[in-house]
C-alpha cells in the first residue's frame, strides 16, 4: 500500500495516482487456449504456460464432438515457500458450488449449474504434476458431469457397431475386459470412466478412448505393459497408464450402447444371465451429484439407457468373457 505521504505528493503533483494492486487481487490472466475433455469445450485462462502445458497433457488428444457452452476455467499459479507435495484435499458440495481445499495455496471452487472452475494451483503443486492434474486441474469435469453429461462407472467397446456398457465394482475386470475385448478386434470408447449423453434416445456414450489404465496385477496378462511404470498413490489407485494410439487398437470417442453387461468374477462360474434393472438403476444413480434439476436430466438420462438388455456375465477367464460377449453381440442372447 502506498503512504499517505507519497498520496500527498501524487495528489499534489496533479499526477495520476498509480495505485498498487490489491493485496487480495490475483495476478493477470493473459494466457488462455480451448481443450475439449470428453469431446466438451472448456476454456482455460491462466498466468503460466506450465499450467496449459498440463492441460494439454491431460485432454490434447481429445477433439470437439458437442456444441455445448464452453466450461470456463480460470487457473492462477501462484509462488510458494513450501517444497513437498500437498496433502490430498477435503472436498465439499454446498450447491450450486463445489470447494476442493488442499491447503491455503490450493484450492479450487467449482459453480456446477454455471459452468466455471476457479483455480488457485501452487508452484509446489505443480512440482508434482500427477497430483496437480488428479486432485485440482481435471475438476472442471465435474461441470462436465452435472450440466452436460451423466457420469456412469463402467467401461465400453463395440463390435460390428454394437456396443457392450461394461459396469462393476472396482476390481471386477472393467479395464483388463475392455482392453483384451480391443485385442481381440473390438472397437474401444473407455475403460472406466465413461459419459452418458443426456440429450436424445440413441443411448450414447462417450469415454477417454486415448489410454487404458490397469491394476498393477494386469501385467501378468498382458506382457506389453510389464515395462511400463505405476502411477503413485498421489495420482489415485495405483495403476499403469498405456496410450492406445501405441497399441494399433481401433478406437472410437463416442459408441451406442446395445447391451448393459455387470461384471461379476465372485461367482465362481462362466454364465451370462438377465440382471436386475432396478440394481442397475441404483449403481449407476449412487455416483450423480449436483442441483436437483441437473439431477432430473440425468435419471431420465439413465432410464432411457436402461431400455437396453441387462446382463450379469459371471466369469474367470478372460478369454472365455470375450467369446460369451461376442456371442451376446452377434445373437443377442
């Protein structure tokens, strides 16, 4: 702040009074570009060419598919006398907003029914470039997921253009399923997280079909990622990323779903049977959050998803899963 004294002199001087900024204004956002996640338009405006050099990590590959408002994102990195990773972050949901606090240097609010994300990332943080992009720089998804979209915990593939929604609990196999389906000639949307469109009646989806991420304990199926490093905890589940445009798998962004297929190796035995829609409905309800009108577009969403036929495919082999699904696809039994 500026004396009163050096106000005299300006004042006296018939000077412009140059004020200093506000010790609470952020600094200037001049550097902006245009990504689109999921195939939705975002906007991201920040201060550092690092911050839109992780964005552009996270959803460069992707290329627009909706016509949606742009999401606006705003993303201030700011200095930092700390060194080591911050601790993961409390998330809150006070409707119609979304607060994400690590610590006092990051922190993101998120307006789920106006579209905007607000950022503050320290240089720390970004020290740890899997933490930044999991825990603060993807939140802008979750305007994704209540305004345009309706998220649903399951992997997809198609062959012939049919497409199969692989749902279960973490660890039934969506992933390992998806990937070998690919192998094996299917074309490949998603391995896990996978975006219900909320608008028409063609049961469309789309998911992040530029990676595969496994468990650890897929490298002793599958020997081309024994090579590749774990994700750390910091960045989620521990895990293997691998690229599929290195893997000569056909992939597609967006697929019709045919068929609703939940995973169940428990069993013990290989078996496709009818499953209950009512359970379906309730799996895929227990992860929507927002504002009760954004939560109306996507249990429609869901209800007309689930004029597909439901399955249970308990199994052991992978090899025998495949087979049993594409014999599901090719007579719809």
């Amino acid at each position: 702040m500026l004396t009163i004294e050096q106000l005299e002199a300006a004042c006296n001087g018939s000077e412009p009074v140059q004020l200093p900024p506000h010790v609470v204004d952020g600094p200037e956002l001049s550097l902006q570009a245009m990504y689109y996640p999921f195939g939705f338009p975002v906007e991201v405006k920040s201060n550092s060419s690092q911050v839109l050099e992780q964005f552009e990590k996270m959803w460069g590959n992707f290329v627009k598919q909706h016509d949606t408002e742009p999401i606006r994102c705003e993303v201030q990195l700011i200095e930092s006398s700390l060194t080591d990773c911050p601790p993961e972050p409390t998330y809150r949901v006070m409707l119609p907003l979304m607060i994400v606090v690590a610590d006092a240097d990051n922190y993101c609010i998120v307006d789920l029914e106006g579209g905007r994300a607000r950022i503050t990332i320290s240089d720390a943080a970004m020290r740890h470039p899997l933490y930044a992009q999991y825990f603060l720089l993807a939140l802008p998804i979750c305007s994704i997921a209540t305004r345009c979209a309706t998220p649903v915990h399951a992997a997809c593939v198609a062959l012939d253009g049919r497409g199969v929604l692989m749902c279960g609990d973490s660890g039934a196999g969506k992933s390992t399923l998806s990937y070998a389906c690919a192998r094996a000639g299917w074309t490949y949307t998603g391995d896990d997280a996978t975006f219900l469109l909320n608008g028409g009646t063609k049961r469309m989806v789309t998911g992040n079909c530029h990676q595969v991420r496994f468990r650890p304990t897929a490298m002793e199926l599958f020997q081309e990622i024994g090579d590749r490093n774990i994700t750390p905890r910091a960045a989620g589940k521990p895990s293997i990323e691998l690229p599929t445009a290195l893997m000569g798998i056909a992939c597609a962004p967006t697929m019709r779903v045919d068929f609703i297929v939940f995973l169940n190796r428990r069993s013990g035995t290989e078996q496709l049977v009818p499953y209950s829609r009512d359970v379906a409905r309730q799996f895929m309800r227990q992860v929507l959050f927002g504002p009760a009108d954004s939560l109306a577009l996507q249990y429609g969403a869901i209800e007309r998803l689930l004029t597909a036929p439901v399955f249970e495919l308990r199994y052991t082999g992978v090899n025998w899963a495949i087979d049993r699904l594409r014999t599901l696809v090719q007579e719809g039994q």
